[in-house]
C-alpha cells in the first residue's frame, strides 16, 4: 500500500522525516508543463506547480531528482501512449498525472470513458510501487469558454476519486481552491494559470502529500476597476488573441505542442529559479 508522509514529527527533522520521496516524475499537458509561468532560466522557460513541487521536495534531499514530461496540448490517451512508459522506466517513487482537460474542452467527450482510461494507467503506476498524485479539474464555473464544460468536469472528478480510492492514489483537490476563480489566478489567455495560480496549485498539492514545505500563500492585489465599456474591449482583444487561434488549432486538427519536446525528460536536482536581483 503507497504512503503519502505522515504528519510532524517532535525536534529536528531528518531526511526521511521531511518526506520519503527521491524520485519523483511529473506527467501531463501544459497544466503541469507549466504553461502561463514563464521563467526564462529553467528548462523549457517554464517554471509551473511541477517544478514549484520539486523545489521543496528537493530541500534537505541530496539526492533527489525530478523528471517532467508533460507536453502542451496532449489529450490523454496521448499522454499515456507517449509518457507513461518513458516515466515508469525512470523508476520514481512520486509520479503525479493531470490529464483530460484537453479531452474534456472537445465536443462530444465522455468524462466516464476517460476516466476508464485513466483508471488502468493509474494502476499501472501505482503496481510499481511509486506513490501517485492524481490532479482533478479545478472549478471554471466563471471561466470563459472553459465554463462551458463545468458538468463534464465535475462528472469526471467524481470519477476520479474513485479511480483514486481503488488504486491508493493521493487527489490532489482543484476543485475545492476557491481562490481559483479570482481571475488573477489565471493567465492573460484564460485558459492557463498565471505564476499566482500555479503557486497557489503548489501548496495545495504539497498539503495534500502531507508533506512540510516554505511556500506561503501570496494574495492578488485588488482589481482595478473596469467599466463596462473596457470589461468588453478586454474580452474582444482577448477573443481575437487567444480564442479564434485556439479554436482554429481544433479545427485544422492541429496542437500548441506540435514539436514540442518534454522540458525535463531526465531526472535531475531542482533548485528553483535563479536570484537576479543580486542578494
């Protein structure tokens, strides 16, 4: 049976105590990509929850190491065809999936038949022993676009828990973030998070690890106020910017991850991104 660390421990932590993972592999699409966290100095100039997650995990670990495969744009099945055996070659004992979203945005997908999907390869991580960290949809109630798809969703996290209580999976429980619906936590093109909402996701999937960490939770500044007039200009710059591209992308059949490559396909330390304000 996986274990996700226990609770505090009385005086100065060891190793082991802080958490029992040395290896952990990260599979997914942009979400876990880290797609609307752009941090120039690390692979693939993305930063992301992921990478937030190993920078704790690798505190007071000498020998831990991280792998990320996740790919923009990737639908599940892509994601399981493409990343899971390449991730349990890596041997992890923490691998954490976030897949469907893209599935789920397509007319005419059944968040039953992915969660089926789903189901076998999470017990396929799981018979290897790693621990798993299994992402549900957060709720996009006032999303634009996204929002359309909120029954899907929610019929796929039920799911989802599910899949987890079978296969001894840890959830890690988007939906229940509240502060998700601000809309500072996502990115200029609303449909990825914003370096705000991935540190947020962070903390959240640490807590749900159990596992002690140094991330304080950051809290967005209040919100100009907008008129109608410029609430509306924003929405039609936005339109024009990022919805008709992502709409003709599904059209022509076409993927934001088309040449894209994994940022970490190897394991390796990770220490967060570099100071550059010279302290």
């Amino acid at each position: 049976m996986n274990q996700h660390c226990p609770a505090g421990h009385a005086g100065p932590p060891s190793e082991t105590d802080l958490h029992p993972w040395m290896r952990y592999v990260a599979m997914g699409d942009s979400f876990t990509e880290g797609i609307g966290d752009p941090e120039p100095g690390n692979p693939g100039g993305t930063r992301g929850w992921a990478d937030r997650v190993a920078e704790e995990l690798n505190k007071g670990h000498h020998d831990f190491a991280y792998a990320n495969l996740a790919i923009r744009g990737r639908l599940l099945q892509q994601i399981l065809d493409e990343q899971l055996e390449p991730a349990l070659a890596l041997k992890p004992d923490l691998i954490s999936i976030s897949a469907g979203g893209n599935d789920l945005i397509r007319p005419g997908s059944d968040p039953d038949a992915l969660a089926e999907t789903l189901d076998s390869a999470v017990g396929k991580m799981s018979a290897s022993g790693a621990t798993v960290l299994l992402f549900n949809g957060p709720d996009i109630r006032d999303t634009p676009v996204l929002g359309l798809v909120r029954g899907r969703v929610a019929v796929y996290n039920e799911n989802l828990r599910t899949v987890a209580a079978r296969h001894d999976a840890v959830i890690a429980d988007m939906w229940s973030l509240r502060e998700l619906s601000d809309p500072q936590m996502w990115d200029d093109d609303r449909l990825h998070f914003s370096p705000l909402g991935h540190h947020r996701i962070a903390i959240m999937a640490l807590d749900s690890l159990n596992v002690p960490h140094q991330l304080e939770p950051l809290h967005p500044a209040a919100a100009p106020h907008r008129t109608w007039r410029e609430a509306r200009s924003e929405d039609l710059v936005w339109a024009r910017e990022f919805l008709v591209p992502w709409v003709l992308r599904r059209i022509r059949h076409q993927s934001s991850g088309d040449g894209i490559t994994a940022k970490r396909p190897t394991p390796g330390p990770v220490f967060g991104p570099v100071d550059r304000s010279g302290h």
